[in-house]
C-alpha cells in the first residue's frame, strides 16, 4: 500500500469483521525521538494463541472468500524493513491490540496519505460501531470520541449527510497538517 492511513483503513477492517463494537485508535509522531507509533485496540471475537504468528502469512487467512490475507503481511513487512516493531495481543472473546512502532526517518516508510479522509471513511461506512481516536504530534493531542458525538446528535444519523459534512471539515482542521 502506498500510504498509512490505508494500512489503517484495512486494520480497522479488520476489526470490524471480527465483530468488534468499540475500536480505539490511537497515533503518535514524535519528531524529536524520530518515531511514528500505532495502536488499534477492539472488542472483536479476538484471535487463538496458535493463530497470531500466522498472522504474519500472506497464505494464512480465516476468510471463506480467498485463500490468501495481505493485510497484516504487508504492514509487517513495511515495519521489518524500517526496522520497526509490530505487537499483536489478543484473547479469544475479549478483542485484539495492535501496536506498531517505526522510525520516522525510514526511506521505505510511505507516506501518511490523507488521515482525515480515512478517518471519515471508517466512521461514515460503521455508523453503529463506536470509534475512540487518540492522535498526538510532539505533545499536542487531538482525541475524538463517536460515542460522545452520538450523544450529542440524538436521533441524528452520524452518516447523515450534515453531520458528514461536519465532521469532513472538523477532521480536516484538526488533522489537516498531521
């Protein structure tokens, strides 16, 4: 993949078909120490011990649909090529963490891409899931919660096409030039 936020887009993916309801999100990029750090936490049906180091595969997959699972492989290999670091922590029936850590200056890092898009993306498509997300650049920190914007709303859609064009300009201003 050619930027971040689409590894972010299909991990999030992945998470939502694992049955999660709530999903954390959360990235740091400290420019003094030189790292980028992610972490995607959920609720979903989680994964069996003997499965997560499969998950590094490109031949494994649970899906019924195709017999391959780049995913994880790929974000795997774009971390061990920048000498990163990639944690996978799950327990059946409780959910799924994962938390990825890398230089920043890697010449093979891709760049972000557009966070904010991708972020409204994974909101507008999941509007029954409830989505924490957490981003912090050298101390300053931008935390957004759907939950607390469902309350706000009321028996407005969060998809609906106002609050869309809301949050498209919110996350713009506020993740703009992360």
């Amino acid at each position: 993949m050619k930027e971040l936020s689409l590894h972010l887009l299909d991990l999030v993916q992945n998470s939502v078909e694992a049955g999660a309801k709530d999903i954390y999100i959360e990235m740091k990029k400290d420019l003094i120490n030189k790292k980028l750090m992610l972490r995607i936490k959920d609720n979903g049906k989680g994964i069996p011990p003997e499965m997560l180091e499969e998950l590094k595969n490109p031949f494994f997959t649970t899906r019924k649909t195709r017999k391959v699972g780049l995913g994880i492989p790929l974000f795997w290999e774009l971390i061990r090529n920048c000498d990163g670091s990639l944690e996978i922590k799950s327990e059946v029936g409780k959910g799924t963490e994962i938390i990825a850590e890398v230089p920043y200056h890697c010449i093979d890092l891709p760049p972000l891409g557009d966070l904010p898009g991708t972020i409204l993306s994974i909101i507008a498509t999941n509007p029954d899931l409830n989505f924490s997300f957490r981003f912090e650049k050298n101390g300053d920190v931008f935390d957004f919660s759907t939950i607390e914007l469902k309350k706000e709303l009321g028996e407005v859609p969060i998809n609906s096409l106002e609050v869309i064009s809301f949050l498209k300009k919110y996350l713009y201003e506020h993740l703009g030039g992360w």
